[in-house]
C-alpha cells in the first residue's frame, strides 16, 4: 500500500513538472515572436527613414537621433548585420535642425 503512495505521489511530481515544462516551452516561443515582429518592425522603421532621405542624403537631426536609438535596439535584440550598411550611410548625412 505504501508503494502505491510513494507511486501516486511520484507521479504527481511528474505530471507537474511536465505540465510546467509545456507552459515554459509555450512562453519560449510567444517570446520568440514577439521579438521577430520587433525586429521587423524596427528595420521597416530605419528602412523608411532611409529611403525617404537617400537622394538628398540630409536628415533632420531628431530623424537621425530615432534612427540610432532604432538601430542599438535592433542589435541588441539581435538584429542581423542586414541594417549594418544603412547604419552606415544613414550617419554620414549631413544634419538639419
């Protein structure tokens, strides 16, 4: 009889830690794609400042201010080198008040 407690309880034990592993997984991937959507929409952000301004190379500076603190966001969560060459021309455009 005791064996089958001891048993019950095991399982019990078990059950939960399954049943948390499932939970942690599912928050994992929720997370993941929070972050991709994120990322997406920081490029399509930077993106759209870099076009609109690529043939008069001038930003305004408040322009230029979002888009630096968009592209250390966008690296800090992980952001491929993708945006690395925009970032690059982007900072070299002259600066308008």
């Amino acid at each position: 009889m005791e064996y089958l407690e001891t048993a019950a309880k095991v399982i019990g034990y078990l059950t939960s830690i399954g049943g948390l592993i499932l939970f942690m997984v599912k928050v994992w991937k929720e997370q993941a794609k929070s972050k991709a959507g994120q990322l997406c929409l920081l490029r399509a952000e930077m993106l759209k400042i870099y076009y609109k301004h690529c043939d008069c190379k001038t930003i305004r500076q408040y322009e230029a201010e979002n888009f630096v603190m968009m592209y250390e966001a966008y690296k800090a969560r992980g952001g491929n080198s993708f945006i690395d060459e925009v970032y690059e021309i982007v900072t070299t455009w002259k600066l308008e008040s």
